[in-house]
C-alpha cells in the first residue's frame, strides 16, 4: 500500500489530552478511544473528565454530546473540585484529622518505634529522619491504620448485638471512591480514611455495611434495617457525600 494511503488508514491515537470551551469555561479532558464502544461515554472523578469513545467517531458527534452535557459536566467538575482536601504537609506543627477534630502535629527526633500519643491537642510522634515528611508520613499513616481497626472494632461490637448480624471478617481497604463494602460471605472492608471523619459518619457506614448481612442489595427492605440503627441516616448519608479522601494514601 502506498504510504499516503497507509497515512490516511492510520488509527486515531487511542488516548489524548484535550481541551473544550464549554459555555464560558475552557475543560480539559482525557479522550480514549476503544474499539468495543459503540456510544460516547462521560466519566467525572477527582482525575476530572474522561471521555470515551468509538474509535473511529466522528469530531462533529463528539463536539455535539460534550455541548450538550456542558451544564452537567461543569457541575460535576466544580462538585468534585470543592470535595478535594487540601495537599496534606508531614511538617513539625501542621494539622491533621482525626474523628472529625483538629490535631497539630508535633514530631520529635527519636527512635521510630515509640509509640505515637494523642494528647487533647496534639499527636505526637517520633521519627529518625525528622525533617524529611516521607518518613513522618509513614509514621502518620501507620498510626492512622491502627487506630482505624480500633475505632472500626469498637463500632462493630455495639452495632452487631444491635442489629443481630455475624460478619466473618474486618478488613481495612484504602480505596479512592468507597467507604466501605461487605461481601455475602461476610468480609467488611472499611476505608481507613474514615477515621478522620466524626464518629457519627463513622457509625453510619459501618451500620451501612453490617446491613448488607441481612440485605445484599439496597432495597427499601436495606433502608429499613439501617434505619432501625442509625434512624437519621438520610441525613447523614447527605453529610457523607460532602467528604472525599483527607490523605494521599500512598507511601
């Protein structure tokens, strides 16, 4: 085939970075392009917006679906943008969460094995390399764990006498977009990052969670059995959604 045939029958790339002007706003986006889809898609997360697409769509078909979702696109992107935390700084003297209050953080020089203390006002920890926040991070999030299972423990031994429920398992989970799961097997998996939040918000996932153990679903007959502990849960549930992630999980 001669090479200027060749050019024309090449494949568009299968992702870009791109951008649009949608109503008075300038939105970059992801493009992916996939030989399995047949219709455009939109994906909005804390990442911003993907968009997928047949491989071979037309630039008109694409233009026409992004102008007409640009009112709930520029919603869903200042939505997620108002949820993100700010950047976290593993500095001697900055705050952190933790069940919902404010504690400054105080690092001393000394051996890593020391246990962290939590006083009224501050959490203490000690780290050899006190003055790189790589390491004072590592001892932050290892406290932050332990105390989770603990926390998460303590929710699990009121709640399920209350709710006459057996879960097999507690495991932590560090995922980007869930509180919680269980499985019909009964493994719960709460995200540790909820050790941060009030004790209340706390309380409702692991209620939420626990209640799958009698309703694999989220039927009105699920809503029921969560009322029945957590009787204000719509509320808190609208509470929930205001949160996103406090701490970038990763070391």
């Amino acid at each position: 085939m001669p090479a200027t045939l060749q050019k024309l029958h090449k494949s568009p790339p299968a992702t870009e970075l791109r951008s649009i002007q949608l109503a008075d706003k300038l939105i970059s986006y992801t493009l992916k392009r996939s030989t399995k889809r047949r219709t455009i898609g939109l994906q909005i997360n804390d990442q911003g917006l993907t968009v997928s697409m047949p491989l071979h769509a037309s630039e008109k078909w694409l233009h026409s679906v992004l102008q007409e979702k640009a009112g709930w696109i520029i919603d869903k992107l200042e939505n997620w943008q108002s949820k993100k935390a700010p950047v976290q700084k593993w500095e001697n003297g900055e705050t952190i969460l933790f069940r919902g209050e404010t504690f400054f953080l105080r690092v001393n020089p000394g051996h890593a094995r020391t246990p962290p203390q939590l006083t009224p006002t501050e959490l203490i920890i000690h780290v050899a390399d006190s003055d790189k926040q790589a390491s004072i991070k590592r001892a932050v999030l290892h406290w932050y764990k332990r105390e989770a299972m603990r926390v998460f423990e303590e929710c699990l031994e009121h709640f399920v006498p209350l709710m006459k429920v057996a879960p097999r398992e507690l495991k932590l989970t560090s995922a980007r977009t869930q509180w919680g799961s269980c499985t019909a097997q009964g493994v719960v998996r709460l995200n540790w990052q909820l050790v941060t939040m009030p004790l209340h918000l706390i309380d409702y996932v692991v209620v939420h969670e626990l209640a799958h153990l009698q309703e694999m679903n989220h039927s009105p007959a699920f809503w029921r059995v969560v009322e029945s502990a957590c009787p204000d849960y719509a509320d808190i549930r609208k509470e929930l959604h205001k949160w996103s992630p406090a701490v970038d999980a990763s070391i």
